[in-house]
C-alpha cells in the first residue's frame, strides 16, 4: 500500500507522527520524501515550492517538478492523506485532492 501525506509546515510534527505511524505499519510514503522531513526547514522548502502555484506569472521550474512529482505521486498512491485540523486547505492540497478524486483514489483528512 502506498499514500502520500500534505499538510502545512505548521502541522510538521503531525505530519512526521504520520509518516513513522505509516512506515511501522508497511504503508510506503511517497510523498514527501523522508529526507524533506529531516527538519523543519528542509520541510518549508518543500512545502513553499508547492505554494508558488497560486503566485502570479505561473510556475517556476521548482514548483513545475514539484507539481509534477505530486501528479505521478497521486497515480501511484493507493490513498491522500491530508493533515489539516483546521480545514483550511491551499491551492495545491485542492488541486492534488481534486485529482485524486478524478482518479478515484481515497482522501483521508485529520
């Protein structure tokens, strides 16, 4: 089985409690990688790249491959799993859902 987790920087710590709840139980994460989770910085880089999709003028060649890699992620992903208690979710957490669901795939939200 195979899901790819998003969330916020500021849910960082939700979203590696997720990832180590995944890998202990044979869940392969795609997304994000372990090494974008090493710390909170390497975390906020990830996650400001995806953000440059609502940014004026379109997508730099950074958040084109992140994008990128997101779209064949949610291809291959047996389920989302969206870290958000607040419900507030950004353009690229709707987008990569929306797709998801065009695809048929389960979303799951905390």
């Amino acid at each position: 089985m195979q899901c790819t987790i998003m969330g916020a920087p500021r849910f960082y710590h939700e979203v590696c409690e997720a990832y180590n709840l995944f890998d202990a139980n044979d869940i392969t994460v795609l997304l994000p990688s372990k090494s974008a989770l090493e710390s909170m910085e390497a975390y906020m880089c990830f996650d400001m790249e995806l953000h440059e999709m609502s940014k004026p003028g379109g997508l730099s060649a950074i958040a084109r491959q992140r994008l990128d890699e997101h779209l064949d992620a949610t291809k291959r992903f047996d389920f989302l799993y969206v870290v958000n208690p607040h419900n507030d979710f950004s353009d690229m957490q709707t987008f990569v859902a929306g797709y998801a669901h065009a695809l048929g795939k389960s979303i799951f939200s905390r």
